[in-house]
C-alpha cells in the first residue's frame, strides 16, 4: 500500500513540475504561430502573440505610474546646480567681452560692461533660469512621449532577446514555480493514492 502511494505521489510530482515547466515555457514559446491541422488551430506563445499590447502597457505605465518626463528633466536639472550654471554664464559672457571685443572698447569699458552684466545675472539669474527650466518641461512633455519610446523600444526587440532578458531576471522565481508544480502535484498525488486505496 506504501509501495502505491509512493509511485502516485511520484507519478503527480512529475506531472506537477512537467506541468509548469509546460507552462513557463508556453509564455515564449512557440516564437511564431503553429497551426494544429486535426482541430484548426493556432497555438503562440504568450508574450510573442501578444507582445504590441505588453509593450505599449509597459510604456503607459511608466510614464504614468513610475517615471514622468517632468521628473526626468527634474532630476536633470537638479544634477546641474543653478549657481554653477549662473557661474558658467558669466564666465562665457566675461571670455566673449574680452576676447572678441578686445580691439573695440577700452578696457575700463569693459570691467563697467562686465560689471553691469554680472550684477543683472546675480539679480535676474535665477528667475532666468527657473523660468527656462519651466519653458522646457512644458515643451518637453508636449513632444516627447517616454511612453511610445519604451514602447517602440521593446517591439524593436526580438522575441528570442525578450525571452533571454526575463528568464535572466526571474530565473530563480521561474524554478521556484516548477519545484512548488511538483510539490503539489506530490501532495495532490497522495491523496489520489489514499482515495483509490480506499475504494
């Protein structure tokens, strides 16, 4: 009777891990659609059958739940410090008075010009550069959609390349799945044993 036990439970342990493993590889494959002549029929794999509609909801996503244009741009911004850019400015405009305007205007005229502009960036500057920062995250985030670019990215990947990358990244989950098929399909095994046992 134990002897009968063990070999149903072995036998829906098998069953249980061949069944997810199944399962797991069915989301890739077959790459492309197969036609079953018998009963007229199309079998894909999941992902390749449905891969424009995966795309574009990973890319709305994104966009709308993760990571925004605005926020891009944001942390851009923030990565470049608005004294360093007004230091940048007046370091270019003093190199463009003196160098390019050198043989034209005395040189008192040039500290004064110099001065006068120095004294506008430090007062003008920042609202300058606030006001800029605006402009181009309002122009950004009308032209530039990161949702259809994550889209078109992944449908510009091949489905073997989309296949290698998510069996990469959930590889030990995906191992996990077929032990657990098996566990199950032991356990399920059992009590099949016990109940045909018992009739």
């Amino acid at each position: 009777m134990a002897l009968k036990l063990l070999i149903l439970a072995t036998l829906g342990g098998i069953i249980g891990w061949i069944t997810n493993r199944l399962a797991i590889k069915m989301l890739f494959r077959p790459f492309q659609p197969v036609n079953i002549p018998l009963i007229n029929f199309k079998i894909q794999g999941l992902i390749p059958k449905r891969k424009a509609e995966i795309a574009k909801s990973i890319g709305e996503t994104v966009e709308t739940e993760l990571l925004s244009m605005e926020e891009i741009i944001m942390e851009l911004i923030k990565g470049n410090n608005k004294d360093e850019i007004l230091v940048i400015l007046k370091n270019k405009i003093a190199e463009i008075i003196t160098d390019n305007q050198s043989s034209l205007i005395p040189s008192v005229f040039k500290k004064m010009i110099l001065k006068y502009i120095n004294g506008m960036i430090d007062e003008e500057g920042d609202r300058i550069i606030t006001e800029f920062i605006e402009d181009t995250v309002i122009k950004a985030t009308a032209n530039i959609r990161l949702s259809k670019m994550i889209e078109d990215r992944i449908n510009k990947f091949e489905i073997e390349e989309l296949e290698r990358i998510a069996i990469k990244v959930v590889k030990a989950e995906l191992r996990h799945i077929e032990i657990l098929g098996g566990i199950l399909g032991f356990i399920i095994g059992i009590f099949q044993g016990i109940f045909i046992l018992l009739l």
